[in-house]
C-alpha cells in the first residue's frame, strides 16, 4: 500500500517569516495530494489540494507543489501569521470518487511566534 | 448546517468494556469513515464506508465493527476495549468529484481506556 512520509515533526518560525513542510510519497499511481489543518480541539480540514496533472497551485499565502518524478510534494506558507499556528498533514490516495483511501503522513506542529 | 457531528466528546473506558462511538452527517455524503490519531502516527484508517449498507477495513480495524444502515449514520463499536485503543478518534464525511476525495471530519471523540 502507499506509505507516506512527512518532515519535519515540528516546525518553529517567527511571524512573517516563511514556512515549509515536505512530503514524500511510494505508490507511483496516486495523483491526488491533499494538505489539512488541524487546530486545538478540532477535527482537520482541507486547506488545499492539487492533483497529478498539476505542478504548482497557489492560494493566497499558501501553495503546494508536486514533482511527479521524485515523488514529493510540498506546502509553503508565506508571511505566517499567529493564526497558522496548528498542526498540518499531508495526504495522497489514487483512484477515483469515493473509493480512494487516503493515506496521511504523520504530521507536522507549526509554532508561529512573534 | 451541522456537518460532521461526533458523540461523545469525551469517554473513560474500563478494559473489557464495550462502547459505540456515534458519527452523524446531514451533507448526504456517500463515503464515511472512522480515523485513529495517536501522536507521531498521523491518523490511521480504521473502517470506512462507501454507502448505506457497504463497509470496509481500513488500515487498523482490528477491535473495532461499523455498520451502516443509513446514509446519515456510521457508528464505530467497541467490543472489549483495550488500553491500545486509548486514542482520539475521527469521524469523515466525504463527496467525489473527479479525482478528488475531500474530507470533512469530526471534532473527535478523545477516549481513555484504563
């Protein structure tokens, strides 16, 4: 099955600064890669995501990006702010509609300190 | 709208006790599924569903048994519980389009099994 690792554990950055959190991924057929954020006392939700077909997407202050021969992607959050502080999980699956598992990494804490 | 509804919040648990997890959605998602988060594991798949009366083993089920005999709801049940099931558990919903399976999830149920 897909096995998917993600670096590093725990990420500390100074407010406005940059952060970025790494993935890698083993089944070469997944094609669709999803971020979530969770926060204290809540359950993750989908923050972006972007699919095989695509190298680069970008919303806002957050982008992720996917390098189909390395078999990695990655989230980069510009200008963080206090309210970024959470815990972030990458996440592919192949397949289509309902029937694609996904499978998550193991999760990086983001600290955005002023 | 409600979304993802979890019950209990909260739950203490005796080993050998059995309890059901309650899950409800009112989005009429078709996918359902159950997540383990224990820290440094990210959130592991423990059942899941892809319509009323269909479910399947995820990655962990071992301990665990689902049913689903609405859209709407997807209990997880307990049968004996044991210390290693001492976790924060996720409820999802999800809906497909294309490629995608983007997940709503739950507040949690944080269990404690002593």
């Amino acid at each position: 099955g897909e096995n998917v690792e993600q670096h590093p554990s725990t990420l500390s950055v100074q407010e406005g600064d940059s952060a970025v959190i790494k993935c890698t991924y083993s089944d070469s057929a997944s094609n669709y890669f999803p971020w979530y954020k969770q926060e204290l006392g809540k359950g993750p939700q989908l923050i972006i995501d972007i699919r095989s077909n695509v190298g680069e997407k970008k919303d806002q202050r957050i982008a992720v990006t996917l390098n189909k021969t390395a078999k990695h992607f990655s989230l980069h959050i510009t200008e963080t702010q206090p309210e970024d502080s959470a815990v972030y999980f990458c996440a592919a699956s192949q397949g289509t509609g309902t029937a694609s598992k996904l499978t998550f990494g193991t999760g990086t804490r983001l600290q955005v300190t002023l | 709208n409600a979304g993802v509804t979890q019950t209990p919040k909260f739950q203490v648990l005796k080993t050998g006790q059995s309890m059901t997890l309650q899950c409800a959605q009112d989005m009429n998602h078709e996918y359902m599924s159950w997540y383990r988060q224990d820290p440094g594991m990210g959130l592991r798949l423990i059942h899941y569903s892809v319509g009323a009366g269909i479910t399947d083993q995820g990655e962990v089920p071992n301990g665990y048994n689902v049913s689903r005999s609405t859209t709407e709801d997807f209990p997880l049940r307990l049968l004996s519980a044991a210390p290693s099931q001492t976790s924060v558990y996720f409820c999802a919903s999800s809906y497909s389009i294309t490629t995608k399976n983007i997940q709503y999830f739950g507040a949690g149920t944080r269990l404690s099994v002593l």
